[in-house]
C-alpha cells in the first residue's frame, strides 16, 4: 500500500509540474483558474491579477531565502505578522512553499514571477500604435466589399446625394431658403442606412416632433414677450409698412424687402431687455426638460441633440423679431428642410434595399443560431479531445469568445425589437411568432453555454488535488517582502485570516477523510480522467444529435426567411417547397433521435457508478455525471421547444400573410391574465417587493400620523432624489452655461455680429457637449476637437477642388459631394470609436462648413462669412470655445468618475444577488408546488426575471471599463484586473442561480424533495444564511462607501456548506462523504423520508436534479467568498485583531 501510495503521489507531482510549465501560478494562486482568458460580456484579458496571495522574504548576500527569525516551533502567523508589521507594503497575500529542501529554489522562482505578475499591469498599445489606428481608414477598407455594408451605405449616401441636388437647382434651393443645409445635418445626424422601414419613419416622425416642441418654446415665448415689449407691430406686414415709412426700407421686389427686414431686425434696433428675458427662460426650458429626456432614453439621444440644435436657433433668432410673425418666419425656415430630409429617409427605406424589424430579428437569430453551432461543434471536439491532466484543459476562451459574440447580437436585436408590433410585414411568422423565436433561441444559448460550469468544477477539483499533494502546512507559511507603497503602487497585504482559515480547513477535512474507511474522494488527476471518460462515453453521442438538431434548426430558419422569390416565380417555388419538405424530414428525424436518448434509465445509471475497478469514485462519477446530464438535458429540451415552435407553425401558418401594426392587443387578453395570475400568486405567497416595502423605515422618525405629515414626507423623498440625481444637476449647470455664453444675442450692441458670425455654434456645442462621466468627458472633448477640425479642413479642401476662389460652381461641387459623401456615408456608418460622436461631430462639421459655403456663395444673407476657409475656422473656433467650456461644466464644482460608477453598479448588483437568493428559494418552496406540471415558461417567473435584470445591468458595466481608458488616474492606477475578476464573479453567481432555479424546476416531485433539497443547499441553516447575507451586505456596502471591512469577517461559505454536507451524509460529489447512500446521520434522523432513500431515489430524475442543485450551490458559496477577498483587496481591512489562525481554525467537528 504504501509503495502504492508513493507511486501516486509521484505521479501526482509530476502531473503538477507539467502543469506548472503553462504558468508558475497554477498552484499559488488558487483563484486564477477560475478567470484565465474569460471573456463574457466584458472584455477579454490575458492574466489576472492574484487576489489574497503574496510573495514576499527577505535575502541574505548569497540571494538564498531565508526566514524572517529562526525558531524550532512553528512559525506562528502572529509572530510574523508582529515582525513585519512596519514594514509590509506588498498588494498579495499568500505563497505555497514546499519544505523540501530541493524545492526552494524552484518555488522561489515562482514567486519571484509571481510577484512581477502582480505588479504588471495589461499591456496597452504604444502611442505611434494608437496613432496609427486612429488614421488607418478601417471604415473603408474592412467594408467596401461587403454587400451587406454597401447596402447599409447606399441608402444614406442616395438620401444625401438627393439632398445635394435640391441644394444646387437654383428654384429648389430659393424656396428651401437659408437653412438649406439643414437637410444635410439630419441625414448625418440619423442616416437612414441600415434600418428598417418603422425604424426609420419613427425616428424622423420623432425629430419633426422635437422640433415643433423647440417651435412651441419660441413661440410661445414670442407671444409674451409681445405684451411687454414697448414696440411691437401686430403682423409682419404692419412693421414692413413701418420700415418704409420711416425710409429704412425702399419699396421694391418682395426679395429686397426681406433682405432690408432682416437687417434691421439683426441690428438690433426692436430688441427689448424684457423680451431677452422671456426667450432665455424659453431657451432654458427647452434645453433642461430636453436634456433630461435625454437621460431617461439614451437611445434616442440624437433625437435630443437635433432637438437642442432647433431650441437655440428658434429661440435666438426670434427673439429679435418686434411681431409674433417672426416665430413663423424663422420656424419656416427650419420646418422646410427638417421635413424634406424626414421625407427623403422615409422614402429610400421603402425603396432602397427595404427591411422590416421582423426581417432583421429573424436575420439576427439565425446568425445566433449558427454561432451556436459553432460553439455546440467546439464542445463536442474539447469533450473528446482534452482531459484533466492536460495542460490546454481549463482554457476554455475559444468557447466564451464565440458566445459573447453570439450575445453581443442581443443589443441589436432588442433594438429592432421596439419596433416588431408598429409596422407593417408580410412574411410567414407573425410578430408575436418572431417573439416567441428569439425568446427559445436564447434559451438554447443559456443551456449550451452551462457546459462552462462543468468545466470549472472539474477544473476546481483539480485545483484542491494539486494543493493536497503540495501538502497544506506549506499553505500557512507568509513570508513579507518590503516595499514602499509610493514607489511600487502597491498596498500591504490583506485577507490573511479568509486565506489562511479557508485552506487550513480544507486541509483538515481532507485530513480526516483520508483517515477513514470508505471515503468517496477523489484522490489523484488519474482519477478526474477517468471521471471524463465516463462521461464521454455517456453522453458524446446526445451532445452529436443535439448539435445536428440544431443545425436542421438553423435551415429552417433559413428557407423560412427567404421565401419572397418563391412566391413570383413557379421554379423557385417548386423548389423552395421540395427544400422545406426534405427540411421538415430531416428536422422530425432528428428530434425523435435527440428525445429517444435525452435521459439514461436508472439501470445504465447503476452500471456506470457501480464500478469494481473504481469503487471509491461511485458519488464523484456520480456528481459529476449528473451535472454534465442535467445541462445537456436542458439543452435538448431548449431545442425541443424550438422544434415544437417550427411544428406548430408548419402546421398553421405554410403561407406567408400580411400583418398590420398594433396587432399584438388583439392577444393582450390572454397576456394580462397571465400576468394577474403571476401578481396574484406573488401577493399570495408573500413577495419580496411586499416584504421590501414593509420593511424600509427612516432612521430618524416614526411613520407620519397624519396627511400633511405624508405629504410632507412625500416632497421631501422627492426633492432629496432630485437634488441627488447627477443628471439634473448636470441639465441645471448645462442650461445656466448655454443661457449665459448665449448673452450675446440677447445684447442690440452684439446681435448683429453674433448673427453674422454664426457665434451659436458655441453654445449648441456647450449644450450638446456636456456629459455626466469624467471618461466622457475627456473622451468627447478631445474628439469634438479633432473631429471638427478634421471635418472642416476636408470641408474647405473639397470646397476649394470644386470652385477654387469662385462663388461655387454647380458642376463642380455636385461632383465633388458625389464622391466625398460616399466616403462620408462609411465613416458615418462603420468608423471604429467609443461611441458614435466622433462620426458624427465629423460628418456634421463636413456637411456645415461646405454647406454654409455653398449657402452664402449663392443666396448670401445679411451678414455673409463667405466661404472656404472663413465658415472652416469660425466653426472650429466656436466648438474649441464651447467644448473647453462643456468640459469645465462637467468636471467642476463635482465630477463623476468611471471608477465611482463601476464600484457602485458592482456594489448594486451584488446587494441584488442577495435578492435573487431570496427569490430562487421563494420560487422553489412557493411558486414551483404550484405549478407541477411546468406549464408556465420559466422566464415568465419573477426569480428568472431578477437574474435578467441584474445582468443587464453588468453588461453596462462593461462599457464604462472600456471608456475608463480615455479617463486620468492622477491619483494613481485604477485596478483595472481587480473590478474584471469582481465582476466576472457576479455574472457566474448569476449565471449559476439561472442553472440553479431550472435544475429547481426539474424535479417531478418537488414536494417530497423540497425539505430534503433545502437543507443540503443551506437554505434552513440559520449560521450559514447569516454569515451569506452578511458577506454580501458586507461586500456590497464596502464597495459604494470606500470603507475598510474588518480583519476577521464571516466567510468560508464553501467550507461551512461542506461540513455541513458532511454531517448529513451523502456529500458533494467531490468532497465525498462517508457512505454512499447511509450513515449514521441518516439512520438516526426522526425524518422518515431520509429513512426512504435509496439507490433508484438517487440514481432517478429528482436525485440527479438533487446532486445537481448541491453543485450549483456550493460553486456559488465558492463565488461569494472569493468575492469578500477580491473586496478586501480594495478596500482594505480595519480591525486588526491579530488572531493566531490556527488556534481558531474551523472543522468539521466544531461547526
């Protein structure tokens, strides 16, 4: 036995130094398996910086390591904690050190390239690498041979073309008048490229509808400053007659008589204090309440900036009008070209490369689908390729980069999805139909994407083995090394006691199974391959007849997309019909072989855990082999539900028909009665909204008792929110500086220079310029910079390639617009940025500088800046102005940094967590009885909905770390790795609550399980919920309030949830238990249902969905300690007990 023993263990250690060769900080850092190359709804990143481990001895002149203080007792941590107290500046925690002697030298390398991991932050590209891509014109090159990008730019390059020719024929451009160019601004600002036909006509019905708001402002303005002003003319007729009975005006054409009317208005000889003021409170209000609605709907922000555009122009030019006429004569103006460009998008989404939001769903979801072809095909060749003792295994970023780019399709689908019941569509799926298929297809990308899971328990498991047979008393062993914090950027070592009493008890617990008879542990990595074979062999041939389904799937879906040519033409129809046919063949075969084998009997079940070779692995083959069936179980049944999707509709719905908007009400009986069950049932049982709000009180008072006291209460919960929300603190500061820097056209000394030099490109640029995030901030000023200057210098090289010094020519410029929009539509559309502004700050600046030029050159006004290079430096002036003002707005008196908002949207979401707890259990003992038949969806339940919501809102996360790179950390570098482990650790925790609540779901005989399942899960043990919700509030409170958490907090979730599985019997699958199916706990309990417990209880559907949910919950006990950790690494630890951790160290026997 004993050369047996050391036989294994050689091998072992073997194993683990090949496995040592990929990184030296395999085995030191006993989290980093968990995120190497993880890449889901965040970016992906190569290394991660350890959490709660450190590297750190002193040297002697020989460079030998040496120990701090010789003794020949145990180092006791309190004394190496006491020696180095002040001196210890090192951000990581623990090291595993060998005591072998020929060891040291080995694993004093690793630590020393452990130590300048830690220090090493990612790599960025070098400045001349940033340059570079910041000029290589990628939005041409990368697309220019795309169809699918031709067609996107066509459209808008058509509508911009057209608009450049009623520019140029000398009639059209007459009745357009001054503002002409307009049609160009709106095209760049929206382009109707790329969109589908509701998409489009909402949009540009929505821009007409701001602008008759910004109208109505001025309007209404103009009306009252009517009676107050002291000269004032009731039409624009009377003040005409005025002007040539005062000999201002001569009477002539009707052209000269406005010309003579325009200057004496912008001279500013009718404009009056007491109509200034009422036109900047217009101005004010238009811009606050425009600013606002721009922050309760991000997606139409260019709807509000084009909203703002019109505020400043209708309310500056008509406040110096003496007659209400003027309103109208300006808002013409405006209205004339707004509503032709409107018009022209509206028209080529009809006749130019048409789509419906159903159509591009549709699209969408089959690129969904073949992505997860791809990844199914991926799964199946990692199955049957790697193995635990492998070095490649655990590296699973292939598969994750292919499902975050399948996900990252949701946004655009979403988008469409706004518009699915307002339009008109003729195809064979109704909207509701196109619903109910995205929703299924998504369900299938859930399930397929849980084999991740699998994969980290493995992976976990042979993280413990490699740490037990290093030996666990080297684990205790914190050398310090001294670094001085301002030098290095690092901070002194934290989380000493979680490390040390989470690894100390593993240790123990394996101590002690390996000191008893019969323990169902796995032992060495031989031992997890084996486990893989197993489950190989058992199920590699479902996975292949789930993947082929699924493919028979995707065809489906194309043939039934593309019928349009079948319905013109009979030999395509033929054909089409005779592809659908061998389709729905190929489908139903594949469905029947995929339901035939979806679940082995309990007598298979037997024959694969009962093995005489391998007695030991019986629960670990077990375990493991339920996990993996139970996510390949839901992702048959995901495909399932697709498939009876494509039946139902072959069945009822073969021809395509034509659907009109707004149908979705005629369903909305059955809709609501779904939801008044799901209300009444949540109000029945008891719901944690319920419980939410009888639970919140004020610190500093009793309830009111009477009504002017809830009143009052009431207004003072509202004006805290609005004096706490950023963005209308930011709208107030935004229009007080837009009002303000717009004093110029509110002066008669200033008007006509104002009005002249087009001074309202300053405070257009102040309104549109200011952003709530520093990272925005820095990010978009220095783009509207470059941009506007780039834009316009193009601008005034095209303009001076068309006419030279000429007045503009006609043949030349329409030619040069022909070729320079067409580059414009591909920067427009395809640039690679942030976020669009600096497209669009380009395009603007472009279609406005030649625009202008072309508009002064032929139809001058009163005050001309000519053409060329006047309107190109004038414009970049103005911006320069108004963006170095937005940038001081946004950054002064308070700034909003990116680093604030990621800490308290991890810090919000992780208090949600604590939510989704509540509801999974909730939906298992209350709503899941309920329903034994799971007639209702599982994404209809408010757990699944809580889950939803809580990653929609880390998905954002990601896309303020991204911009957090345009932002200055002058106070030192953000911990960029840390927040990505800290938020990668959420998205599994709710990931693996998703898996949690639908292995819930599976159990045919909730009832009989519920107090069985609920016990081995930890839910009804009082010490394990309070030390959970603890390290969450915790955790969660820390985060948003910068505060230090104490030395010794309530974690080793995991450990304590193992002990307590101990206790009861029939343990984690891999930690194992005493017996397989009795003890000593089970035969003494009262409970005659744990009596009851067999091998075909086990071994069946509700014991397989049992062992499967005791994974899941102890994988997620995982997450939450290592998230108390990663915290600790940010905040830091108050507190300092100085408890020696070994006398303390918990076992089994003690909890």
């Amino acid at each position: 036995m004993s050369s047996e023993k050391e036989g294994s263990e050689g091998s072992l250690r073997n194993e683990s130094d090949r496995s040592s060769t990929v990184s030296p900080l395999d085995r030191t850092n006993i989290y980093s398996n968990s995120y190497q190359n993880q890449d889901d709804s965040i970016e992906s990143y190569e290394g991660v910086e350890p959490v709660g481990i450190a590297d750190t001895t002193t040297r002697n002149s020989e460079n030998q390591p040496q120990p701090l203080y010789e003794d020949s007792r145990t180092t006791s941590i309190r004394a190496r904690r006491m020696s180095t107290r002040a001196s210890v500046h090192s951000d990581v925690g623990h090291v595993l050190l060998r005591q072998d002697t020929k060891d040291k030298k080995i694993m004093q390398e690793k630590k020393e390239e452990f130590l300048r991991s830690v220090e090493k932050e990612d790599d960025v590209p070098s400045i001349w690498r940033k340059y570079y891509e910041m000029i290589y014109p990628s939005f041409f090159l990368l697309h220019w041979r795309n169809p699918e990008s031709l067609k996107t730019v066509l459209r808008s390059w058509l509508v911009a073309w057209v608009s450049v020719v009623l520019m140029i024929i000398p009639d059209s451009h007459a009745w357009l008048g001054n503002a002409s160019f307009l049609l160009l601004i709106v095209t760049f600002v929206l382009p109707p490229g790329g969109k589908s036909i509701s998409d489009v006509f909402i949009h540009n019905i929505l821009i007409f509808t701001g602008l008759i708001y910004a109208w109505l402002h001025a309007f209404i303005a103009q009306a009252i400053s009517m009676h107050i002003r002291k000269t004032k003319f009731d039409s624009t007729a009377d003040f005409v007659q005025h002007l040539i009975e005062s000999s201002i005006c001569k009477t002539g054409s009707p052209i000269e008589l406005q010309r003579c009317l325009q200057r004496e208005v912008f001279k500013g000889n009718y404009l009056e204090v007491g109509a200034s003021f009422v036109s900047a409170f217009a101005l004010a209000s238009a811009l606050l309440s425009t600013f606002m609605m721009m922050s309760f709907f991000p997606l139409y922000r260019a709807i509000g900036i084009l909203t703002t555009i019109f505020s400043v122009i209708l309310t500056s030019y008509t406040n110096a009008f003496p007659m209400l006429g003027g309103a109208v004569q300006v808002g013409e103006l405006i209205f004339k070209p707004v509503g032709i460009a409107a018009a022209l998008a509206m028209i080529s989404s009809v006749l130019v490369f048409p789509s419906t939001a159903s159509t591009k769903i549709l699209d969408l979801t089959l690129k969904k689908l073949e992505s997860y072809k791809e990844y199914s095909q991926m799964q199946i060749n990692y199955l049957s390729e790697s193995l635990p003792s492998q070095e490649q295994f655990g590296d699973i970023s292939k598969l994750q980069a292919i499902m975050a780019k399948s996900r990252a399709m949701s946004f655009p689908i979403m988008l469409n999805a706004r518009f699915l019941h307002k339009e008109f569509s003729y195809m064979r799926l109704a909207p509701q139909d196109v619903d109910k298929w995205y929703n299924s297809i998504v369900e299938v990308g859930n399930a397929v994407a849980g084999l991740e899971y699998f994969y980290m328990n493995i992976q976990e498991c042979k993280k413990w083995i490699i740490h037990k047979t290093d030996g666990f008393d080297d684990i205790a062993e914190f050398e310090l090394k001294n670094y001085e914090p301002y030098k290095t950027g690092v901070y002194s070592p934290v989380a000493h006691y979680e490390m040390h009493k989470k690894l100390q008890g593993y240790k123990k617990y394996f101590d002690s199974t390996d000191n008893e008879n019969g323990s169902q542990v796995i032992k060495t990595i031989d031992d997890l391959d084996y486990i893989m074979g197993v489950i190989v062999r058992l199920f590699s041939d479902q996975l292949d007849r789930c993947h082929k389904t699924l493919g028979v799937c995707a065809t489906w879906m194309q043939l039934t997309n593309k019928f349009r040519l079948s319905r013109f033409i009979p030999s395509h129809k033929r054909k089409y019909r005779n592809n659908m046919a061998r389709c729905q063949e190929d489908l139903a075969q594949a469905r029947k072989e995929m339901m035939e084998n979806l679940d082995p009997s309990t007598t298979r079940w037997k024959e694969i855990c009962f093995n005489d070779e391998k007695a030991y692995l019986v629960m670990p083959v077990f375990g493991q082999a339920s996990l993996f069936s139970f996510i390949l179980k839901q992702y048959a049944l995901s495909i399932e539900d697709v498939c009876s999707l494509i039946e139902e509709w072959d069945a009822e719905k073969v021809n395509p028909k034509l659907y009109f908007p707004f149908q979705k009400y005629i369903f909305q009986g059955n809709k609501n009665e779904d939801d008044d069950s799901i209300r009444d049932e949540r109000i029945n049982n008891g719901t944690k909204k319920s419980r939410i709000k009888s639970t919140k009180r004020s610190p500093d008072a009793l309830p009111p008792e009477t009504k002017l006291g809830v009143c009052i209460r009431r207004f003072a919960k509202g004006y805290q929110h609005l004096m706490n929300d950023s963005s209308f603190l930011l709208g107030v500061k935004m229009t007080v500086a837009t009002v303000c820097t717009n004093i110029l056209a509110y002066s008669p000394a200033t008007l006509y220079w104002y009005y002249g030099h087009r001074i309202l490109w300053g405070p257009i640029s102040i309104a549109i310029s200011v952003t709530t995030d520093s990272y925005d901030s820095v990010y978009n000023g220095v783009n509207r910079i470059v941009c506007t200057f780039l834009g316009a210098f193009v601008a005034a090289i095209s303009w001076y390639i068309s006419c030279g010094d000429g007045r503009g020519n006609y043949y030349g410029f329409g030619a040069v617009c022909f070729v320079l929009f067409f580059f414009a539509c591909f920067h427009r559309h395809f640039s690679s940025h942030y976020n669009p502004l600096p497209a669009i700050l380009f395009s603007v600046t472009l279609v406005l500088v030649i625009g202008t030029s072309w508009q002064d050159a032929k139809m001058p006004p009163v005050a001309s800046l000519k053409w060329g290079l006047e309107p190109a430096y004038s414009r970049f002036i103005a911006v320069l102005a108004g963006t170095s003002v937005a940038f001081i707005i946004s950054c002064f008196p308070h700034v909003t940094t990116g680093s604030k908002k990621v800490r308290n949207l991890i810090s919000s979401v992780l208090k949600e967590i604590g939510q989704t707890h509540c509801e999974v259990k909730e939906a298992f003992t209350c709503r899941f009885p309920k329903d034994p038949g799971g007639l209702k969806k599982l994404r209809d339940d408010p757990a699944y909905q809580q889950i939803f919501r809580s990653l929609l809102k880390l998905a954002g996360v990601n896309k303020v770390i991204r911009g957090m790179q345009y932002e200055p950390h002058i106070m030192g570098k953000w911990p960029k790795k840390k927040y990505q482990i800290l938020l990668q650790s959420e998205i599994h925790i709710l990931k693996l609550y998703y898996l949690l609540l639908a292995s819930l779901r599976m159990l045919d005989d909730s009832d009989g399980w519920s107090y069985h399942i609920r016990h081995r899960l930890g839910w009804e043990n009082s010490d394990l919920n309070s030390a959970y919700f603890a390290v969450i509030f915790m955790s969660a409170s820390a985060l948003s309030q910068r505060s230090a958490l104490p030395n010794i907090t309530p974690s080793e979730l995991a450990f304590k949830h193992l002990a307590l599985l101990s206790d009861m019997g029939l343990g984690d699958p891999f930690y194992g238990s005493d017996d397989i199916f009795y003890n000593k706990v089970r035969q003494n309990s009262q409970d005659d249902y744990f009596v009851e417990l067999n091998e075909d209880a086990l071994l069946g559907n509700d014991g397989r969905c049992n062992m499967v949910t005791l994974i899941l919950m102890h994988l997620i006990y995982e997450k939450v300690d290592e998230i108390m950790i990663i915290v600790k690494s940010l905040v830091g630890e108050e507190f300092d007990f100085l408890t020696d951790f070994e006398e303390y160290t918990p076992n089994k026997e003690h909890i």
